[in-house]
C-alpha cells in the first residue's frame, strides 16, 4: 500500500470546548480519502492538575503495526523487519523527551496528531515519475502571509 506524507500536528486549546466537531471532520476528509489519521492523542488538564489521555485511529490493528514499526526505526528503535529502513543517527536519551502533560497548563488541552496526507500520493508519484526529487518543504501559515501582508503595506507607505 502506498504511503502519503505525513505531517505531525501539535494543537493547543485553552478553554477546551470539545463537541465533536474536529473528529467529525477527520472523518469526513478520510471518507474523501484526503488524509488518514495514524494517531490522535489528546490530552486534557483540568482546573486542579488532573490529567485525561483520549486516543483514536482510523488505522487498522495490522497497519497500527505496519506504522509503529516505521515510527520506532525513525525514533531510533531496532526492528527485524526487512521492510523497515534500519534507524539512522542518535534517537536521543530521556532528557531529551518531551511529555504534553508537563507542557500544558491547568484547565487547558493539547492534540498530538500524526496525519498522513492521502492526496499527495498521485502527486508524489507523478513528480518522482518525471525524475523530480525533494528539495525542501515548509507550510506557510495564514498569519504569516498576514505579516508578510503588513510589511508590504507598510513599505508601499513608506515610497
């Protein structure tokens, strides 16, 4: 099966108001098979400090494996699967890892969500076809075109 790239999302929620409302659009993009969740963990902290783990997949029991194989060899862990690229470099050592529970503040949330991007693959296949190869790659944010925006406006004032 062919895999998409994939992105990690870490999304913070100050009050947290969950009514479904993100899962259900999950779900419609992978109905649309535009991306596939791997893995969503969410992680709530209420007033006093208790904390609360929700997770969820669209993956199956198989590809839940199939995955965590890829992610361990790219974390640094050994896997016996020929299949699976051996582990390149130093995956770090405790002090190095980083806990969402520790990271938010009381009364607030955190999603840590690894999401695979479905609608690149014909893309991705067409580009490697042609004999293009990855560069580099960024995602701009809305609220850096907005500063971008800004600075343009601000020079136009300024002639």
């Amino acid at each position: 099966m062919a895999m998409g790239p994939v992105q990690l999302l870490v999304v913070g929620f100050e009050d947290p108001q969950f009514k479904g409302n993100v899962l259900a659009e999950l779900a419609r993009l992978r109905d649309n098979d535009v991306v596939r969740l791997i893995d969503l963990i969410v992680v709530r902290k209420d007033g006093e400090g208790k904390v609360e783990h929700v997770q969820h997949t669209d993956l199956t029991p198989e590809e839940a494996e199939a995955f965590g194989a890829i992610v361990g060899a790219l974390m640094g862990f050994e896997t016996d699967d020929p299949q699976v690229p051996a582990p390149r470099g130093d995956a770090g050592d405790a002090d190095d890892v980083w806990y969402v529970d520790d990271a938010i503040p009381n009364g607030s949330a955190a999603a840590v969500v690894l999401i695979e991007h479905r609608w690149a693959i014909g893309l991705r296949d067409a580009i490697r076809d042609a004999g293009g190869f990855h560069i580099a790659d960024s995602w701009v944010h809305p609220a850096d075109l907005v500063a971008v925006g800004l600075l343009a406006a601000e020079e136009a004032a300024a002639h």
